[in-house]
C-alpha cells in the first residue's frame, strides 16, 4: 500500500501559491489543489521529508497541516 501525505497551506494571494508549487515541485511534491485561501500539496509518503518542507516554510513565516491519507492498491 502506498499512502500520500496531504500538506495544506495557508496562503494570502495566488502569487503565493504559485511559488509554494514551484518549490514543492521540487521537492518531490506531484500533485497541488488550489483554493482561495489555501494549497494542498501532495506527495508520496516515501518520498517526504519533513526536513525539506520546513525550509521552504519558515522562510515565508507560514503554517501546515499535515495528514496521511492511505491509498489501496487495485
């Protein structure tokens, strides 16, 4: 069974919201939800690493949520 791990941020414009992809791209992250106020990101379990996340994170002075959602094979 392979899980995601569901990041969601809390952002103040798109313009936020479209770094926050880029560099979480970067980092592995494959999958964004946008909303008004707010960005999910996604990425596999294996490949997280919460090191990484909060460099990118501390620097904008922002918050997340993490949740783990499990995914079952087929």
């Amino acid at each position: 069974m392979v899980n995601y791990i569901k990041i969601e941020i809390q952002v103040t414009s798109s313009e936020q919201s479209e770094i926050l992809i880029a560099e979480l791209s970067e980092i592995n992250f494959d999958a964004f939800e946008e909303n008004e106020n707010s960005l999910s990101a996604f990425i596999k379990e294996e490949y997280f690493n919460e090191d990484e996340l909060q460099k990118i994170i501390s620097v904008k002075n922002i918050s997340y949520t993490k949740t783990i959602i499990p995914v079952r094979s087929l």
